[in-house]
C-alpha cells in the first residue's frame, strides 16, 4: 500500500502554509511516518508540559557547588511547578537549610569540597537527621561504586547530569513519593555489585 504524504511548514495555526509531496512509500513505511506525525511531533511542535504533581513537590533543595547548575536547576523546578526552590553552594549551607527548611527533597552533588566526594557525608548527615528525607543524587560519576556508595549513605536515587530533564522531574517525583529511582545506564551496573 503506497500513499502520497503532504507535509507542511509552518507555524501552527498559520493557514498560509507551505506544502509539498513526498514520493509514494510503502506501507510499513507509511504507518510509521503517520505513528510520527500523529504521537510524537505534536509533543515537539506544541511542547511537552512537562511538571511535576505540584500537590506532591512543593519544595526541592539543590545542594551543588557550580553557580550554573543551581541556576539552571532553579529554573527548571520553577517552571515545572515547584513553589519553593532553594539553593545552597556547600555542604554545611546545605544541612543548615535542609534542617531549617525541610524540604520535600534534596538533590545534591557528590564532588564538592575541593573534589572529594563530601556530598556522601552530607547524604549521611540529612538521613541520620531525618531517615525519610527524599535524597537524590545528581552527580557525573558513573562508577558503580560510587552510586553504590550514595545508595548506601541514604539516597533514594541516584541520577547523571547528563540526563534528559523529563529524567530529572520524573526521578523528583518517584523518589517522593517513597520509591527508589536510578538512571536507566546505572541501573543494572549498581545493581550487580
């Protein structure tokens, strides 16, 4: 079964657009093109409204001691729907609003303090403080070890800076409400030590 597909250009909402044939395409070829057009390119060309459940994460502390990685955290949480972000750069302002603050979860990067890993003695800290705080780990080390380490000092999920924000706002949520959340590569090298 081949089809002719007429695609067009241009904003959406805009009438005046430009249209052009593609060459016929066969069947397997076409279902997959329509499948696209019909699931995943209105995601991109509408934008995904990509939040969290605001009623469950009204506040996230981001422990991490690059300015740009708050900043851009920041501004992530708040425009998925977080009320209250707060940041610190160290480990001791960390604990100190963690205390003060008690937020619904604490992201925190393992390599502060002239990079030795003192986000695991912060990890420590905030569970030995409050063993049902929501912790999760937001980190570029990759070594299974490490996660394992993280793990074991009380996070409740482990995730790389590398990551896909729809990760990040999913791993939020999940480890909120009371699960176990690492990234999709760390997953079975972590669990197999």
């Amino acid at each position: 079964m081949e089809r002719d597909w007429n695609v067009r250009f241009g904003p959406i909402g805009d009438h005046r657009r430009d249209t052009c044939s593609l060459p016929k395409l066969p069947g397997f070829l076409w279902q997959s093109i329509h499948y696209l057009r019909a699931q995943v390119v209105p995601a991109f060309v509408v934008g995904w409204d990509v939040r969290l459940g605001s009623e469950n994460v009204t506040s996230v502390l981001v422990i991490d001691d690059h300015p740009i990685v708050l900043q851009a955290c920041r501004r992530l949480l708040e425009d998925a729907g977080v009320a209250s972000v707060l940041e610190a750069g160290d480990v001791a302002a960390g604990y100190e609003l963690f205390c003060r603050d008690n937020p619904d979860v604490v992201i925190v990067d393992l390599a502060m303090e002239k990079n030795s890993l003192g986000g695991l003695s912060l990890i420590q800290r905030i569970n030995s403080h409050d063993p049902q705080a929501h912790i999760l780990v937001l980190s570029m080390h990759r070594d299974p070890i490490i996660v394992a380490r993280a793990l074991e000092a009380g996070a409740s999920g482990y995730i790389l800076k590398d990551t896909a924000t729809e990760d990040l706002l999913n791993a939020i949520q999940t480890i909120q409400e009371g699960n176990s959340y690492l990234s999709h590569d760390l997953a079975l090298p972590a669990l197999a030590l």
